[in-house]
C-alpha cells in the first residue's frame, strides 16, 4: 500500500511517500526551486517522491495533508468571541484556510487524478498531531513520552503524548495565541533577522552574550503549573493585528509580532544593517535562557505525567539543538530522539504515518536511521553537469 504525505500552504512545504509503512522517498520543494524554506504546494517534491519509489500514481491508495482547517474549530470561535481579533488576522486565517482547501485541486493536478479520485483518497491530519507521529513512529522506541513545540499549526503551538507501539495518545495542548516558537520569533525579527526561519541565526549568536536580560525577558512568558505556559500578550501583536503571513508559493513571509513595549523594555530593536554589538548579543543570550528554561518546564512536566525515560521531539522548536543538548541533562528523559526533519517539513511523513498506524491500525515496521530519502545524482552526472556550466 502507497501512502503519500504532503505539507503544504506553510513553511517548508514537502512530500513523503510510504509503501506498506516504510519510507522509501521525501524531500522538500526548496531543493528544486532553490526558494529556502518554500511555501505554497510541493509540486517538484511530490513528482519526485513518485520518481524515486517508481510508484504510479494509481497506486497511492492514500494522501495525507498535515493541515486540518476544521481542527480546534471550537477554540478559533471562542478566541474570536473574546479577543475580537482586528479583522486583517481573520481575513488572512480564512485566506489560508481557502488555500488549504485548493489542496484538494492541486493534488488532483499533480497526479492526474479527478478532483473524486483525489478527495476519496486524502485524509486531513491536524498539524500537530503530524508532529507528533513524525517522530515517534520513525524512532527505535516501542514505548515513549512525545512532545512538538512551534509557533502554530491549526490553532496549537505545544502538544504532548504518549506513543505505545501503532498508537499515540495526546495528553496536552497550549493553543493559540501562546507559543515558544513565537516568543522566539518575536525576539528574532527584534534582533534584525527577518527572513523566515532565521532562529537559528539567534541560536548560534547566544553564546557570544552574557545573559544579563533573563529577568526583563521573563516578563514574556509565565510558566504555569503542569507544563503550561502563557504569553504576556502585551509584548505580541500576532493575536490582535492582521500580521501578514505569506504562505503562497514562494518564500514565506511573517510580518512583526512583536508591539513597541518590547523596544521600551529592551532598548532600540536593531535594524538589520545595524552592526551586531554585546547589547544584542546579551538579548540573544537571555533569550535562548528563557525559552530553554520553558522548555524544560514543558518536559520535566511530560515525564512526570507520564514516568517514561525515553522522549521524541519534534517541531520547529526541536530544531534548537542547543536546548536538545542539555535535555538528558535538566530533565530525567535517558534516551533522546528527533527526527532529522523536525520543522515543519516532516510533517507530509508525520501525516502519512499517522494515517498509515494511528487510521489504518498497522503495525510498527520502520526506523529512520538515515536522512537521505531525496534525489541522488551519480558522480559522472555532476562531472556533466559542472563541464557543461562551466563551459
Ligand atoms: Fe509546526
């Protein structure tokens, strides 16, 4: 049986294809269109995960879309009951969501399927949840404590779980409009890094710091028991303004989160042209401090809900290797797995292999060992090619 898994119309769009549970191909459409962190539909991606299995197109039983616009429906009308969110933030949810929907059309497109064919065959797998099972069902553990932490997908930005064997169960959630990913996010575009997926540059600037801004940074975000957390919201705009996000093919574009009271606690924010001084880089310090105590308030939590040693990760937040590094150190969690792909662009394998255990009910047969599941090229076709450029 043929499984595709697809993200699309958000960061880091890809496909991943399953035959009888086991990965045989994925790869992100920013490899063929050469558009770092892609939005809008893997065209390339998916045509190339049919090149690599040499399936068929009327093999592919079923697709996965790690989006499910009618997830949390009962959270997003509360939310806009209560907070009255302007009406650009509606707008633009509805647009994505619209957008979300044309999947439907473009896989139909892409396949050479009906738009009946297509819908009878896809399956909408909440974003999260896609996380979730991107990691878990590709690690070596029959049994685990589960977390994914990001900015947002489909109205969540943290969730926890237990996996057992072919099944996951959720245990906790923080919704919308409290994120880790967007605490970091605000802090980033702060600090003059406004290209998508520009945390790591943040990341890798900390260790220069000292970090003497925790105090005024942990104004931000309060921790709650249990392993929640909150956002000062005063400090953010993404839940009240219509902050654009682009998400159309292309690259992805976040306009600011964060509201002029950042700039009155922390100083000038820098332009991105400003030289880097030890100002910014104490901020980056204090921040990495911040979210990875936040972090491990969220995990030491899941182990002691749950009693496991053994932990996946995923999500974008799980991208920050530095926090990954001190997990075994600052919580009880032993053993440690995060799936090469843990942004956004694992979640077409998370979808097709929650389908494929958590819908279809099949056993666990694969573990990801590796990360080369893309396009090869032999080395007297890169001769080729480099001769032919170069002449
Ligand atoms: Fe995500």
């Amino acid at each position: 049986m043929i499984i595709l898994g697809i993200n699309a119309y958000h960061g880091d769009v890809s496909a991943a294809l399953l035959r009888d549970g086991e990965l045989v191909a994925a790869v992100e459409e920013e490899r063929f269109t050469r558009v770092k962190h892609a939005a809008g539909f893997p065209t390339n991606a998916t045509a190339e995960c049919l090149a690599v299995s040499g399936a068929t197109t009327g093999e592919i039983e079923h697709v996965a879309i790690s989006r499910d616009p009618r997830a949390n429906l009962l959270r997003k009308a509360l939310f806009a009951l209560r907070s009255r969110p302007r009406r650009g933030l509606v707008a633009d949810r509805l647009r994505n969501a619209g957008r979300v929907r044309e999947v439907a059309a473009r896989v139909a497109e892409v396949l050479g399927l009906t738009r009946d064919q297509a819908g009878g065959r896809m399956h909408w797998v909440e974003h999260h949840p896609a996380h979730l099972a991107s990691t878990f069902f590709c690690s070596p553990f029959e049994e685990a404590a589960i977390g994914a932490i990001d900015g947002f997908g489909d109205f969540v930005s943290t969730s926890v779980a237990v996996g057992r064997g072919p099944t996951m169960d959720v245990i906790g959630r923080v919704y919308f409009p409290h994120s880790l990913g967007l605490f970091y996010l605000a802090l980033t575009q702060y600090l003059g890094f406004w290209k998508y997926g520009d945390e790591y540059k943040v990341m890798g600037l900390a260790p220069y710091g000292q970090p003497d801004r925790v105090d005024a940074l942990r104004r931000l975000v309060h921790l709650k028991p249990g392993g929640g957390f909150e956002l000062d919201l005063s400090y953010f705009r993404h839940w009240s303004e219509g902050v654009s996000m682009t998400w159309d093919d292309g690259e992805p574009v976040i306009g600011k989160v964060y509201t002029p009271k950042l700039e009155e606690l922390l100083g000038p924010a820098r332009r991105s042209d400003d030289l880097i001084g030890p100002r910014h880089e104490a901020i980056a310090a204090s921040l990495q401090v911040v979210f990875e105590d936040a972090a491990v308030h969220v995990l030491n939590a899941l182990h002691e809900r749950t009693g496991l040693r053994r932990l996946c990760l995923a999500g974008g937040c799980a991208m920050n290797s530095v926090l990954n590094g001190k997990i075994r150190e600052r919580t009880p969690f032993r053993e440690v797995y995060v799936q090469p792909a843990a942004g956004d662009n694992g979640t077409s394998l998370g979808a097709a292999l929650y389908v494929w255990h958590q819908l279809l009910g099949q056993p666990r047969r694969f573990v990801m060992q590796h990360g080369y599941w893309g396009p090869e090229f032999a080395e007297e076709e890169i001769r080729r090619t480099l001769d032919q450029r170069s002449a």
